[in-house]
C-alpha cells in the first residue's frame, strides 16, 4: 500500500459502524477523514462532490437505517440508500477512486432454507430493502472500482440496536416477549471494522458477505445477554407475526461467509466472543 493510499474518506463517519471504523482505521495505520451529516448529507450532490474530491479509498457506512420509518419515507430511504449510492459510483469512476459501500442482509426475502451465499437472487420485502439493494446495483453499474460488503445484525457502541433497546427495555420489564423464528449472526461493528481495514488493504472487488460465526435466534440471543448481565427478567419466545410491524422482516439472515473467509484468511469469531467483550464495556 502507497504513501497516498492511507487516506479514508468515511462517509457516515459518526455512525455505530463508522465510528468503530474511524479508531480500527487510525491503529491500522490509515488517516480517516470523517464525513457525516450536518456538515455532508450524502444526498446533496453538491456535498457528495465535495467528500468525493481528492479521496483515493471511499468507505460508504452512511445510509437511511429505519427500516418501519422507510416504509412512510420511502423517497427518502431511495435518496439516501440508492440514488447517492449511484451518483458516489459516478464520482468515483470520475476520479479513479475504490469505493467500499455497506450493504444488508434485508436485500434477501429470509424465505432460503439455507445460508445465503454472494450468488443467491436478491429479494427483499421491504422498502429499505429494495433501497439498498437499487444502491448496489446502481454502485455496479458506475462502472467505478468498489467492493460492497454485506453484514447483518450489527450492534456498536454509538448507536441503538437490538442490544441497547433489550438492555434499556429489561430495566422496567417484568416479562420481555422476543421473537424466536428470526435467526442471524449479532455482528460486532468493531469486528466489521477490522475486516473493511482488511479488505482495504486488498481491494477487491465484487460482493461479499460478512458476519459472526455461528448463528441464533433474536429470543436465544435476548437470554445470553440476559444471562451475561445477570437481568433479572422473564424472556418469553413468540413470533415475528405477533408483532405487527410497518416493514416486513427476514426470518433467515444466515449468511455463508466462505468467500470472505477465504481473502480473510479463516473464518470470524464465534459470535458469543465479541457480545461478551460488548457487555463488559457495557
């Protein structure tokens, strides 16, 4: 890697993954240039050209993330999740740039009977879903040098996510009803982090899936913290569908990691190791 390729632009940069990233950046030696809102919406052209300029490595963490506020904000969550992602594509062909965008596991249907691989056919059921999966296929069409990383629930420290809400909800909750037919990997940002400073390294190109290794459901998930914290609380198991929700959600997000495993070098933690270090911080 060259002198001049240790400048990262982060996009979203003050985000739960951007943030992570930022530090994973600095102790790997890279210099992270942090672009977020309100000084850079990614949605004003104008804005997106001014972070574009100049930068050799472009890592997209920004996004429209409310995935029932989509639903109402559709045009937003387009703006946001698809168009800028196209119009970075374009500004980064302009300017020879490697673009390393960040995508989800809500651009599969959750209907496979199996781990989704890099290959299988995108089918998302909601409208953050079909945003993100326009953004890749935008980013694909610029023509510009990129990698798009999948990963799928992510939880860090500077920012709400399953986690914080189960931490925050068990402490006036008696009884905690979570849904045991939603089955994933939690994925630390701080172990995203470390694998993007990896991938930068490479830049390789194409699409690639990440997580935790091992997988468990929202509810198995929900008693391990529980457990892990001592919570005294009742968590009962019920489905997604007693739930009513503005989006519809996945209930398979496994992903087969073998693609990314293979550039990594062997496969990710099991996911229990990285939730531990989590709650003690915690």
């Amino acid at each position: 890697m060259a002198a001049t390729d240790t400048r990262i632009a982060i996009l979203g940069g003050r985000g739960m993954l951007g943030s992570d990233l930022a530090v994973a950046c600095r102790q790997r030696g890279f210099e992270p240039v942090i672009l977020d809102l309100p000084e850079i919406d990614i949605a004003d052209r104008d804005h997106l050209r001014q972070a574009v300029c100049g930068a050799g490595i472009i890592v997209n963490c920004a996004a429209y993330t409310n995935v029932d506020g989509a639903e109402s904000q559709a045009e937003l969550a387009h703006r946001v999740n698809a168009e800028a992602v196209g119009w970075l594509g374009a500004l980064a062909c302009e300017h020879d740039a490697y673009v390393l965008h960040i995508s989800t596991d809500f651009v599969f249907d959750g209907r496979s009977g199996k781990p989704y691989i890099e290959t299988d056919r995108p089918n998302p059921i909601n409208t953050y879903g079909r945003s993100k999966l326009e953004g890749e296929q935008l980013l694909s069409k610029s023509g510009c040098r990129h990698c798009i990383l999948r990963v799928e629930w992510t939880y860090g420290s500077a920012g709400v996510n399953f986690v914080t809400k189960l931490i925050q909800r068990a402490k006036t909750a008696k009884v905690l009803k979570v849904v045991d037919d939603q089955v994933g990997s939690p994925t630390a940002t701080t172990e995203v982090a470390k694998v993007i400073c990896k991938l930068l390294n490479e830049r390789p190109e194409g699409i690639f899936h990440f997580a935790s290794a091992g997988y468990v459901s929202r509810y198995e998930m929900a008693k391990f913290i529980a457990a892990k914290l001592s919570i005294d609380i009742n968590i009962v198991p019920c489905k997604t569908s007693d739930f009513p929700s503005p989006a519809a959600r996945p209930l398979n997000s496994r992903f087969d990691c073998s693609r990314i495993q293979r550039l990594l070098g062997g496969p990710a933690e099991s996911w229990q190791e990285p939730l531990k270090r989590f709650l003690r911080q915690l």
